[in-house]
C-alpha cells in the first residue's frame, strides 16, 4: 500500500541521494584537485625558468643570471651537459637530470629540481632550482570553512527543498480538514472537504485521502441524523397539536357536567395543557429556526429599546418568584437584525434568569456598546452551573440536576431558541458563573452591518 509513510520515506531517501551525490562530488573537486593539471602546470613552469634562465646566461653572463635570480626571489644553479657548473653553487638535494621527465625532491625546507633546457644557441643546459617550502598552517575553523562552503549551502538547498516538499503534503490537506470541521462545528452540516485527485501514482491512496475520504462520509451521515431528528420533532409537534385541541374542546364539555370537587382536577389538566402547548410551539419556532442558514429582514433594531419592551412582562413574571428586574442601558444601541427573534431570545434569557434566581433578590441586565460591538448581560443569583456542563445549557431539552430540573418548570428549549436566533445575526451567547454566586448569559452581536448582512 502506498500510504503516507512510503511518500515521506521516497522524498527523504532522494533528498538525502542528492545530498551525498552533490557534497562528494563538490568535496573531491575542492579538496583534491586533478594530478594531472598540477603537474602540468609545475611542467610549464619549471621550463619556462630553465629557458629564461638560459637565455639570460647567454646574454649577460653569470652576472645577469643572479640578477635574475634574486629577483625572482630563486635559488638557481647552471650547468653544461656533462654536469660542469657554470654559475651559481650546487644546489643540495639535487638529483641527475632525466631526458624524459622532470626531477625534483624535498630537502630540507626547500624543494629542489633539475631539468634540461636549450639556450637560444642550441645549447644544451642543466637547469637546477630551488623554491621554499612554507607548510600552510590552519585553524579548525578555517578548515571547517574550507571544507563545509561549497557542499553546505547545497545541503541546505536541497534539505530545505525537500522539508518544504514535506510541509506542503502535510499542512495542504490538514487545512482542509481543520477549515471543514470548524465549518461543521459552526453548524454548516453540509460541509464537505474536497477530495483532491492525486497527479500522480504515488499520491493515490495515502493516509489524507482515505482521512479525507471517512471526514465527508462522517460529516453526511451526522447530517443525515441531524435532520431525521429535526424532521421527527416537527413532525410529531404537529402532530400532536390535533389532539391538544380536542383535549381543550373536551376539557372544556367536562366543566358544564362535572361536580364542584372537580374543578381543583380540570385545571390542573387545563395547566397541564398549556404548559404542553407552549412547549410545541417552541418546538416548532426552534425547528424552523434551525432550517434556515440566515435571518431575513434585517432591518435596524434599538437594543435599548427592545429591552424596555420585555422589562415590564419580565417583572410581572418576577413578582410570582418575589424577586425584581432592573435594566442598566448605556445608551441608545441600534443593530441591523430581526426584531421578532431578537425578541424572543432576549425574553428567553431574561425569563430563564427569573425561574433560577433566588427570592429576594434582582436579575440585573446590562447593555453596553463599543465600537463593534453591543453586548447584553443577564445575570441572576442562582445556584449556578457546573463548569463542565456550562456549555450544554443551550443544547434542546439539556437540564442541570438537580440544580435545574423539571420542578423548576423549564423545558429546556428557551435557551436553544436563544442560541440559534444569537447565531442566525452571527453574534455570540456564552455563560459563566459569577464570583459571588449565579450565572450570567452574555449576548454579543457585532455592530458591522455588512457582517450582517
């Protein structure tokens, strides 16, 4: 199986190939140049001298010759071709001269040759010289210098080509995934990542595209789930209205017959009755809600003046519990949205802070505004929630025991609704618990309309 490893190995394995081939390639020509070239050049060399020396002696004599030696900073010696010196001192160290071939040795801290040459008379000559030998003296980090230069810089080229191949094959479809499953997260069940198709033979069938393969697989059977779900609860919250409204046709014939010690029991079933319906009918606003993408009919909405709107129910319902509202608005704030939802999910909120403060005390809202954004707070005196179910407070029929159970005479909708009508004008609904006690719901909605919009 060509998988995700067998790829990295591929690319690593010709990185480190072309690295090795490269550097030794560069190291052997840096280090050890061709034999063949500096002997040629010594060659050259060495009989050039012997001929400028000759021509010298020729034309000046002995004279001339250790002139010319002296200032070519060379130790020189010339002999007839039977070996008779005719200038300079012998030279110690200085072998026989060959026909064929150019003599030279070490002696001491000089190299010495001898060679022979032709004057410009056609005279036959034994040319002896003798250079310094200076060893060259370096430091570890000349050498290491020396020898990292030309193959270093390619190393790093070549590994930093190959890394880069390697973040590409790892970050590209990972960004894919990581953008789809934030979109999913957001709500976006229709998200899907793109299954690229491989260019190549070794990119098919690798560990990303099979991950790829199960996220889209994933991702359409949540939202298969999802939508049975929300079909059911519509489904069953029409249906069951039928028989709510013959319950109150019949509830209502029961009274004209029924005995005096009945009444305490029909409207108790009348309550009952009302309680089920209003929870249809939030049922049914939370599963239309959640069919749309977006709000419609934006259009400018005073925040302030909407929360003015819900105080005075808020503080009849308030009453019954033996406990007050007040509302602290830093001034006018206009948002672009939906007037009838921003409604129903701040009067949600307000309600829900109501039902779990404690008597005697004030659910206290706040409206302050900045330069993008207006936020609500809601806070009570409640029991508070635990942290690590503070964020499943606004999932449909979510309840927190036994701080908040059915006794309190919630459904577990009101939030849910909030939720979703907060995230239709792409604002944001977070609680937390309060220092001295309670939660406090925040309500942020951004203040940029094209955000909006």
């Amino acid at each position: 199986m060509r998988g995700l490893f067998f790829k990295i190995f591929v690319i690593l394995w010709i990185a480190q190939s072309l690295v090795f081939v490269i550097s030794t390639a560069l190291i052997l020509r840096h280090r050890y140049p061709n034999p063949s070239i500096q002997r040629q050049s010594l060659n050259s060399f060495l009989h050039r001298e012997a001929r400028e020396g000759a021509t010298v002696f020729e034309h000046g004599g002995c004279s001339q010759l250790a002139a010319y030696s002296a200032a070519s900073q060379q130790t020189v010696m010339l002999s007839d071709a039977n070996g008779k010196p005719l200038c300079g001192t012998p030279i110690e160290g200085a072998d026989e001269p060959l026909l064929d071939r150019i003599n030279g040795r070490q002696a001491g801290d000089h190299y010495v040759w001898s060679l022979l040459t032709e004057g410009p008379s056609g005279k036959s000559y034994v040319f002896q010289i003798s250079l310094p030998y200076t060893p060259e003296e370096h430091t570890w980090y000349q050498d290491l210098w020396h020898f990292a230069f030309p193959q270093a810089p390619v190393a790093i080229a070549v590994g930093g080509a190959a890394t880069f191949v390697l973040v590409l094959l790892f970050t590209r479809p990972l960004v894919r995934l990581r953008t789809a499953a934030r979109e999913l997260a957001r709500g976006n069940l229709n998200t899907r990542v793109r299954e690229a198709t491989p260019r190549f033979r070794l990119g098919q069938g690798d560990e990303f595209h099979a991950l790829v393969h199960d996220f889209n697989h994933m991702a359409e059977r949540l939202e298969s789930m999802v939508h049975a779900q929300q079909l059911l609860l519509r489904d069953v919250s029409h249906e069951l209205r039928s028989p709510l409204a013959r319950l109150s046709v019949a509830l209502e014939l029961a009274r004209e017959d029924a005995a005096p010690e009945m009444t305490g029991n029909l409207e108790r079933i009348e309550r009952e009755t009302v309680k089920l319906n209003q929870l249809i009918s939030q049922l049914l606003t939370l599963s239309s809600m959640e069919a749309i993408d977006r709000a419609s009919n934006f259009a400018p909405v005073s925040l302030d003046q909407l929360l003015k709107e819900i105080i005075p129910d808020a503080q009849f319902e308030a009453q019954q519990r033996q406990c007050s509202v007040a509302l602290t608005a830093a001034g006018p704030c206009v948002i672009q949205g939906n007037r009838e939802l921003l409604y129903r999910a701040i009067e949600n909120v307000v309600r829900n802070a109501i039902r779990y403060t404690e008597s005697g005390t004030e659910v206290e809202i706040t409206l302050t505004t900045s330069a993008r954004a207006a936020v609500i707070e809601i806070s009570d005196h409640g029991p508070g929630i635990p942290e690590n179910e503070i964020q499943s407070i606004f999932r449909p029929f979510y309840r927190v025991d036994p701080a908040r159970s059915p006794g309190t005479g919630g459904s577990g909708v009101g939030l849910a609704i909030a939720e979703r009508a907060v995230r239709l004008h792409h604002g944001e609904l977070q609680a937390y618990n309060r220092g001295g006690g309670g939660t406090t719901i925040r309500m942020r909605f951004p203040l940029d309309a094209d955000a909006q919009g």
